[in-house]
C-alpha cells in the first residue's frame, strides 16, 4: 500500500481512508477496468454500421490490446481473496453480455442470423479476445489476421 500511495503521489493514509486493505483496492481496480472496458466496446459498436463493424471491433481490440489494461484485469482475476474474486466474477459476468451484444449486434449488421445462441459465440469470442491479451507478442505474430480468421469461422456459423 505504501508503494501504491507513493505512486499515486498520496499518502499512505489517504489511501487506506478509501481502501482498508490491498483487497479492497484490488477489487476496485479490477471493477474500475472492467466498466472502462466493456464500456469501450460498447461504445465501438454502437458507432458500426453494418460490414464495417468487423472492422470497429478490431480497432477495439487493437487499442485494448496496446493499453494494456485487458491483460491486469486477467492477471488480477487468478487471485483468490474473495472480494477481488467478486469483482473479478462481476466483471466477467459483464463482459460475457456486453460480447453476446457484440455478436448479436454484428451478425445483424450484416443481416445475418447466428445457428448458435448470441450468448454462446460471444463466450467464444471473449475466449478468443482473453488469449490475445495474455499471449506474448512474438515475431510474425499477426493478431489481426487471427483476429479475421476467428471472425469468419463465426461467420460461418449464420444462416
């Protein structure tokens, strides 16, 4: 905590005023970075009209995946105290439905119907989205191509 004030450029006692303990502010952090993120989506989509949605969802990811914050929200939800696994539950609960929006709203822009429930895809494609923000960028990686790839096989999955 002393570290995080120091930081934060605050005192150590300012920040236990707000937060009792690591847990607590861990726990905020892991709630803040959620609603920033699926918030951000949102906002990506609701933007999109039809075919270029693809594309408004990958400039989505392309920024997440620079800011970074994707990757701590994933490394802070393997923790196991119970308030920051609550808010990293919360939090994922969150984007499971902001992804089958995602999904949903997509598949309609480009007037087509999705064979497997919005709910199930968009489980799929937060799976898909999580690997690209843990895995190590390596040379000859190229996120969008995969990134297209997984989209069509989605795609592929209408009537």
């Amino acid at each position: 905590m002393a570290a995080i004030a120091s930081e934060g450029g605050m005192s150590k006692a300012l920040l236990h005023y707000h937060f009792a303990d690591r847990e607590r502010l861990l726990a905020e952090v892991v709630r803040q970075l959620g609603g920033r993120i699926v918030g951000r989506e949102r906002a990506a989509m609701d933007t999109a009209r039809g075919s270029d949605a693809v594309d408004a969802l990958w400039e989505w990811l392309a920024d997440e995946l620079s800011r970074g914050e994707l990757r701590v929200l994933l490394e802070l939800a393997t923790q196991r105290e119970p308030e920051l696994r609550a808010a990293a539950d919360a939090v994922a609960l969150a984007r499971a439905r902001a992804a089958a929006e995602t999904v949903a709203q997509l598949f309609a822009g480009l007037g087509l119907t999705p064979r497997m429930p919005a709910a199930l895809l968009g489980g799929a494609s937060m799976a898909f989205i999580d690997g690209l923000a843990i895995g190590a960028p390596s040379p000859g990686r190229d996120s969008r191509a995969s990134f297209d790839l997984f989209w069509l096989a989605l795609l592929s999955l209408a009537e």
